[in-house]
C-alpha cells in the first residue's frame, strides 16, 4: 500500500504521472510494498529521485546498492514494522538505530517509530533498488523456514515403503531443519557423510566446506531414507550410486535439490545441490566480465554462427554464464535447444533436454536430434568425446550458433584438448569464435572490509608490475556476524575470454602448443585469469590469497 504523500511527492518531482500512480494508490494491501512497481516505469530514475527527494527534505542520501546488513542488526525491527513504514535498520551506532527509508514522507512518524522500538532513531534515505535489495535479503529465522517448507507432491510419497510414522516425527524436523538451514545461509551444496563412529552435516558455503550438524549415529539410517523417499530415490538399494531430485516450496519459493547418493564403506553418503531460481543471474553484466572481456564475448554468440566454448572446474559457474548468453539470445524468432546432464533450471521458452545415457539419449544423440528440429542455437552440456565434438563443429559450420562447456584449465588448452580429441585443425579454427576460461573467488565482506598492506615485493611475484604495486591498495575482511566470522560473502568471477583472430587460427592450422597460444593471445589483447584476478583484488573485491588460489600458474605470460 502506497502513501498518498509519497505519491504525490513522486509526481511533484516529475517521475510519473497522476495516471500512472493511481493504479498503485488502489492497491489496498497492506503487506505488499507497491512503490516497487515504480523501478519498471520508463521516465522513473531511481537514483535522481532519492537525491531531490533528499534535498527537499534536508536528510542524507546514501546508496546502499552494495550494502549488506548484519542478521544481529536486521532483526532490531520486526519485518512486519519494516513494511508498514518503510524502514530499514543498517546500523547501532552511539545508542541510536539508523534506519534507511526510500520514502522521505516518513519523517513524519518518526516519534512513532522511536516510540515503537523503544530507540532514538536517524534516518536516511536511499533508493528504491537498493532498499528493495536490503529488504529482499532479510533473514527469516529457521524456525520461521520449517514452518514453509512443504513438498511440491507430496502424494508421491505414499507409494513408498517406509511412511512418515515408520522414520519418525524427529527425522523429519531434522531433515527439514537441514534444508532450512542450508536455503538461509545460501549454501550450494549439502553433504550427509556416515563413518565408523560419527555421522555429519556439512554445508559447502562460498566454495568452502563447513560442519553444519552433528546428528546422533542412530539417526543415520532413518535420515538417509528419508532423503531419498523425498527424491523419489529406490531406499532398498544401496549398493549402487542413485540420482534424484527433491522439489519443495520454501518460504513460497520453488527450490530444487539435486540428489545423489554414493555407497561408502559405512553407509551411503548423500549430496543434494541447491538449485534456487531466484538466484541464477542472467544478466551478464552483473557477471564480473571486464569491459573488453563482455564485449567480445557478446560479440561472439551474437554472430550467426560459430561455436562459443566455456571452460573451468565445476562449480565455477560455467552453468550461469551460459544460461546468461541464452537468456540474451532467447527471443521469439530464434529456436533455442538445450542438452544438459542434468537440467538445473527451467528457461521460458527454450527447449530444454535432459540426458539419459541408460535409454541411449546421450549429449552426441541428443545434438543429432536437434538438428533435424530446425534450429537456430543449441547448447551442449559438455563436450566430452569426439563424437559429440564432432557434430558440434559441424552444426557450427553449418549455420548454427553452438554453445557448450569442456574440461579446461585455461583458454588456450581448450584448442588443444579438441584437436587432441581428433577434430581436424582447420574445422577447429573455421568453428570456433570464442573460448571463455573462467573461476570463482571468495568476494570479500563488505561490512567488515578493511584496508591490509601487502609488501610490493609480493604483489610483484604475483603479476603485479612494479609502477601498479607502488600505488595499488588492498583489502580484507576482519570477521563479522554477517559473514559468519569469515571475512568473505559471496563470491566473484574470474574470467579469461580468447577471440580466435585470424593469427590465432594460423597458430592452430601449425599445431602450436596452447602455450604458444596463449602468448600469441596476450600480446592481442587477452588478459589471463591471472591478470583478471589481479585486476579483482585492485577493485577491493577480492584478496590476493583467493586471486592467487584461483587463477593458477601464469608463467607464461611473464
């Protein structure tokens, strides 16, 4: 529900008109905060209207786009105290609460909100966007999960062996609690690991694995089981790895959890991988692309065809940043297929496929069949044999832009693993637009950040040259309750993008080593996952430790 002052204050200052407003001002419901509409209105500039909206009203802008809040400051106000006026804690500071508001016309009920929670208060103004964002992020308890979390079919349940009664009301509550857990803190994937004499939980958090619970032995069995009752997952069996997938609803949002399990010598350990919708970035400018970087790569699954190859470990984000390509691709004119293994997350109006290997649908199958399906772009999975190789590089050269992933350290070897696959050197560089190499890095607190020095002797031994080291400034974070004591939230990609100019393609019809390469790629511009990382610990973003950890050896380009 909108205020009438604020409405008013939006129009007064030229960001909408009366008649787009009105609709707003109808919008009697109490829990929801309307003026987020304001954000897709094509004349409303977020920014310029919280700086005049400061101005008149004579109270501090600032943006808190990249803020982050810690959870012991959140919960100083009720949610529901935070909808009803628009405020938002960030901060105790000399026994006053400061609270960020997007909407100036608060200030009038400021003694009641003082009064309310019982606290002097200052309050500043920020935008919409960034409020939206803070609000978005606030931290439910776990408690508050369990009771949200349910099944999305949960009939399926009763053709099982083994009911609800047999596991027990604990291993439920458990189960869940886990799940909850894990949905709050973000976490990527969830490991249930049996040994001799213990039973653990660990929780894979910004790349790093964490003990989460310490579950009595005893509750190993009927946990397990229920996990894989929940994943649709055979509980008789337990001699050979099985996959699944659980689908719940979580505080309202639909999140997936990939299933496998693997027999061990004491029992049969589970991992579930978190696929959260809300939480696949699609738009790769938000990527951490560099300028060049993004320009090239755009440039390079925009032409008509070719092929587009993304490579890395996994889970370094290989996934998303071809999901991100697809979304930007994907209108109505262009016919788009997918193989994946599995699929993790469902794109409108893309068809996706999910290989089956045991039916014979495999990545190479799979492409064969959609090339007989009229399209436009496809995307496999993975290039994992010649065969596959072989009928991507066709369906390249034969009008169609392909996407796909391979197993890599860098760029430049990605060349050299495809021609090692036995794929012809001049079907190679006649396919083959662009190669992006890419890692993930821990993204330093930005609550908790603070300025360390590093000797320039250092940051010269790590690619730094010597002019930049002299001047360059960087960070860590000290541990905060935000970050869990860590000093990192989030993490940061690192990218190396190689365009196959027509000097690179020499260097490939000659067979050149992918360090030869890769030096030829340098000198044209490309800048390593080394420089990239670097470049991420100049910017604050990262430390020198996560740079160096992730970016491997760059003997070659010194």
């Amino acid at each position: 529900m909108i205020r009438k002052e604020f409405a008013e204050l939006v129009t007064n200052l030229g960001m909408a008109t009366v008649k787009l407003i009105r609709p707003l001002l109808n919008n009697k419901k109490e829990d929801e905060i309307t003026e987020f509409s304001l954000l897709g209105f094509e004349n409303f500039d977020d920014k310029k209207f919280a700086q005049a909206a400061a101005q008149k009203y004579k109270i501090p802008f600032i943006d808190l786009s990249n803020a982050s809040v810690p959870e012991n400051v959140q919960n100083l106000i009720k949610k529901t105290n935070v909808i009803r006026y628009r405020i938002f804690p960030i901060q105790k500071r000399e026994g006053k609460i400061v609270l960020a508001t997007f909407d100036p016309t608060i200030l009038e009920k400021e003694k009641e909100v003082s009064t309310l929670i019982r606290s002097q208060v200052e309050i500043i103004l920020t935008t919409i966007s960034a409020w939206k964002k803070l609000f978005e992020e606030v931290r439910q308890s776990v408690d508050e999960i369990l009771s949200t979390i349910k099944e999305v079919d949960e009939s399926k349940l009763q053709d099982e062996k083994i009911d609800e009664q047999d596991i027990g009301q604990d291993v439920i509550t458990m189960v869940n609690r886990i799940l909850a857990e894990a949905y709050l803190k973000k976490v990527s994937d969830i490991h249930i690991e049996p040994y001799e004499k213990k039973f653990r939980v660990r929780f894979r958090l910004d790349g790093e694995l964490r003990e989460a619970f310490d579950p009595p032995r005893s509750m190993m069995l009927p946990l397990i089981s229920r996990m894989k009752i929940m994943a649709k997952m055979d509980i008789s069996e337990k001699r050979v790895p099985q996959d699944g997938r659980i689908k719940l609803m979580v505080a309202g949002r639909p999140i997936d959890y990939r299933v496998s399990s693997l027999p061990t010598l004491f029992g049969e350990k589970i991992v579930l991988r978190l696929l959260d919708s809300s939480n696949l970035q699609l738009d790769m400018t938000k990527l951490g692309f560099e300028k060049k970087q993004i320009e090239v790569f755009q440039e390079a699954i925009h032409r008509p065809f070719g092929m587009v190859l993304v490579t890395g470990p996994t889970g370094s984000g290989k996934t998303t940043t071809l999901y991100s390509a697809i979304a930007e691709l994907n209108c109505v004119d262009v016919n788009i297929s997918t193989a994946e293994d599995p699929v993790e997350f469902n794109l409108e109006g893309v068809n996706q496929v999910n290989v089956k290997k045991e039916v014979g649908l495999t990545f190479a199958s799979a492409l064969k069949a959609f090339l007989r399906q009229d399209p436009d772009i496809v995307l496999i999975g993975e290039i994992r044999d010649f065969e596959t190789g072989e009928i991507g590089v066709e369906a390249a050269l034969t009008g169609h832009m392909v996407l796909s992933t391979l197993h890599t350290n860098d760029a430049s070897a990605t060349v050299t693993r495809l021609l090692n696959m036995g794929i012809e050197p001049f079907l190679v560089t006649a396919a083959l637009n662009c190669i992006v190499a890419q890692r993930l890095a821990r993204r330093i607190c930005p609550n908790c950040k603070e300025e360390v020095k590093i000797p320039k002797e250092q940051l010269v031994a790590a690619g730094v040259s010597p002019a930049s080291a002299e001047k360059m400034k960087t960070y860590q974070g000290k541990g905060c309750d935000a970050c869990g004591g860590s000093g990192y939230k989030g993490r940061v990609a690192i990218y190396e993008v190689l365009a196959m100019t027509p000097r690179l393609r020499e260097l490939v019809l000659r067979h050149a080593s992918s360090d030869e390469i890769k030096m030829m790629a340098i000198k044209e511009g490309m800048k390593t996952l080394r420089m990239s990382a670097l470049t991420k610990v100049a910017q604050g973003q990262t430390t020198l430790e996560q740079a160096l950890s992730n970016s491997g050896s760059d003997d070659v380009a010194k």
